[in-house]
C-alpha cells in the first residue's frame, strides 16, 4: 500500500497509523484514510486504469488495500444504463441509472466488503463479522466464503426472507436478532471490544470498508468518458455511501483523472418511515435526531445513522436536496424503473428512484442537468413489497378463446393487473419535449 499514509479524525484531524482503528481517542470523532495524493497522481493514468481488472481492483490506487491477493468476488464494473424511457416519464433530458443490482451477491455491498476483508486479511484477521440489514449479511458471508475466513454475521429477526437464505446459505454463523438494527449495531460494538480478533466490517475496519464506496463514483466518471455527472441521486441509510460518492469524484480531480473540477449536485434519498437526515435537511438542523424505522425499505432502516450529519454537509455544500418517499411510492417507484428500463430494484432502489422523481417535481433536479441515480440493490431481495401488485394478468383455459374473452389486445386498455399505462403516469413529472426512445448502455469501463 505505497499510497496509504495513515489515518485521521475527521473532527480534530488527530492522525493514527493504519491500524484497526475506528474512532477517535480524544474526541471520539470517526477515522478516514489519508493517501498520499502526489504519489497516486504520479503513478496512475487513465491508460492504467483501463489496463486493470474489470472490478473495482482497476482502481487500487486510490483503495486502502492492494490489489494483489484481494478477497474478490467481482464487484464493480456494472453497468451504466442511459435511462431515456423513464427520463421521459419524468421530464428529464439526460438520465442514466448506474446498475449495481447486477454485483455478485446483488448489491453495491459487494464492493465495499471487498475492500474490508482485502484489508481485514492483511491486518491478520480470520474471522469476519457485521451488523447487517441484510445486503451486507449476504456480502459478509459470502466473501469470507470466497477467502476461506469464518463468517459471523447479525440481523434484525424480523429481515426479508430471501436475505435471511441468501445470507445462511454460504455457511457461516447467522444471528437473528430482536431489535431494530440499530439493536443490532450496538451489540456488534460491543461483540468488537469482547472479541478483538473478529474483523467487525462496520466497525473495527469501518475505515476501510467505507472507502468502497467510492467506486462507485470511479466508475460513473470512467464510463461517461472521464466526465463527472451534474447531479446524482444517492439512498442514504448510514450516509456514508453518499459522502464517499462526493470523495470520490473529487479524488479524481486531485489526481488528475478529471480535466476540470467536478460540481456534481448530491442528493440523498431517504424512506418517510426513517429518514433522520432527510428530516434534519428539511428543517435546517445540523443535528440529525435518531428515530424509530418503520418503512418496507428494511435496507435503509439506520434510525441512528453514523455519517447523517456528514451526509448533511456534503448535501448542503453541493446543492442537493432530500427526497423522502411513503412506502406506496417506494412500489410505485420499483415498478416505474422495471416497466421503463427493465431493471428490478429492491426497496431501495424504489426510494431512490421515488426520490428522484420526488425532486424533479419540486425543480430541484432540472431537465438541462446529465443525472445519474444510483440503484444499489436486486429486487430478488426485497420480494414480498411488490407482491401484492405484480399477479397474472389472468387465469385462463388453454384455448384461443379464453385467452380473447380474457386479454384485451388493444395496448391502450389498462392490465387489470394493475400495471400504469403511460396516460396514466402524468404524476410522476412533467412531460418532456420529443426525445429518442431507446435506451443504451454505456460499455463496461
């Protein structure tokens, strides 16, 4: 690691060598790696990053952990989709949806364990653990598989079930817990003090495992030609995801992958049934008040959420807003993101994209503005929300007549399955001027 300095609070800027290390001694603020940037900018180039792994590893210069010998499933390298069916629906002109669902285990989780457990191995630790609401149970469990660590991982007992299966099926010890998660955090913090061989991702190693995060803002940049977007639309459940977004673009300015300094827009995304920091934005407080979830979004449901106040800040400083959708739209934007652009998202990926239609039709996000919103996680997790909506558009006999008395073939009859039809979808923005139809992708970096 020739790039990593050391670590530093965040409040008092107290360093700390790159240990194990968390939080601060004397004023109990949280630890961010601090890199050698004259060094990185001398060693990296655009030419070497296109050289490198098709994972988040084509970025180790800017990771605290080496590449070589990484616990690495494969994450990273998703797609960036041009979304023009649903930038339509909403009167956008330049949207693009950045693809995580389609990372190993299904979820942007996959990159920042990658880089926790890259790192908990070089620091010597055989067993990895977490505090999870369910995409980093999966995660967790599945990347200590991969590197031959014991996994112990702890959930909310009431998690869906496929994340509860998709968690206990890659073999390591999975604890129910009866709490919130933020029950179930806090006995981690504890379990880390009792048990200080235990790699605790979110906790002990927290450090590094939040500096993942940034690649999601690498890759955006790479795949949109080493260009930064104008604004991005980000889900918040701790708020570190979204402050490590903002780190990274700027990172790459600071080292001379990006021609101009970026001025992306950031703004978060949060469920009405928890969202403190969306609450504390609308009300102007710098204090991010804890509060009791209780929303469909079970991903995003941090009631106490660590980074709330430095999510705060980066919302503020940038120009961004926050969006805070009822469970209802949560559905409603699964739906519109799987019938425009094909691409099914777990509840948080519906906060987002309610979220971002949310803040359109307020003008905070404008229609001259290059917008990517990040989906962060497969709709396989997160099943039993859209359930209830999403049936056969009928049972039928099999014969030619049934299926006539039964399907109406003119396309402008709405599915009786509930699904919109596109006169029906006015509410989710202003219709825009005549754009293109299709939808591309960008090529993988």
């Amino acid at each position: 690691m020739p790039f990593v300095e050391g670590l530093r609070c965040r409040e008092c800027a107290r360093p700390y060598p790159a240990e194990a290390l968390h939080f601060c001694e004397w004023c109990f603020g949280p630890l961010e790696v601090v890199y050698d940037y004259d060094a990185i900018r001398a060693s990296v180039s655009r030419e070497r990053i296109a050289a490198g792994p098709p994972s988040i590893w084509r970025y180790a210069d800017l990771l605290p952990a080496a590449a070589e010998g990484a616990v690495n499933l494969g994450a990273g390298f998703t797609p960036l989709v041009r979304a023009d069916r649903l930038a339509a629906e909403l009167g956008l002109g330049e949207l693009w949806i950045k693809n995580d669902t389609l990372n190993p285990t299904g979820s942007f989780k996959d990159r920042v364990v990658s880089v926790a457990l890259t790192k908990a191995r070089e620091l010597g630790f055989k067993i990895a653990a977490c505090a999870s609401t369910g995409n980093l149970a999966n995660s967790v469990a599945a990347h200590a598989a991969q590197a031959g660590m014991q996994s112990i991982v702890f959930i909310p007992s009431d998690l869906e079930a496929g994340k509860v299966v998709t968690t206990a099926v890659f073999g390591g010890r999975l604890i129910a817990v009866e709490g919130t998660y933020d029950d179930v955090n806090r006995l981690c913090a504890e379990l880390a003090g009792e048990h200080p061989s235990w790699a605790f991702v979110n906790v002990n190693v927290r450090t590094y495992y939040a500096e993942g995060s940034k690649t999601l803002a690498f890759e955006v940049a790479e795949q949109l030609g080493w260009q930064a977007p104008d604004h991005v639309v980000v889900p918040v459940a701790s708020g570190s995801q979204l402050t490590k977004i903002a780190k990274g673009f700027a990172e790459l300015h600071t080292v001379g992958l990006l021609d101009e300094p970026p001025h992306v827009r950031v703004s978060g995304a949060q469920a009405a049934g928890c969202a403190p920091v969306a609450d504390a934005f609308a009300a102007g407080r710098d204090a991010v008040k804890p509060v009791k979830p209780h929303t469909i979004a079970k991903s995003l449901a941090i009631g106490n959420p660590a980074d709330g106040p430095y999510a705060l800040d980066v919302v503020r400083a940038s120009g961004g807003a926050f969006g805070s959708v009822t469970d209802e739209e949560i559905v409603e934007g699964i739906r519109l993101l799987a019938r425009t652009e094909g691409i099914f998202a777990e509840t948080a990926g519906g906060v987002t994209i309610a979220s971002l239609a949310q803040l359109v039709g307020k003008g905070v996000i404008r229609p001259d503005e290059r917008v990517v919103a990040y989906v962060t996680g497969n709709g396989l997790k997160t099943i039993e929300a859209v359930t209830p909506r999403c049936r056969p558009t009928a049972t039928i006999a099999p014969t030619l007549d049934a299926f006539a008395a039964a399907v109406p073939t003119d396309p402008a009859v709405p599915d009786p399955a509930g699904a919109p039809t596109p006169a029906s979808s006015g509410a989710w923005g202003p219709q825009p001027h005549a754009r293109p139809s299709h939808t591309s992708e960008v090529p993988q970096p």
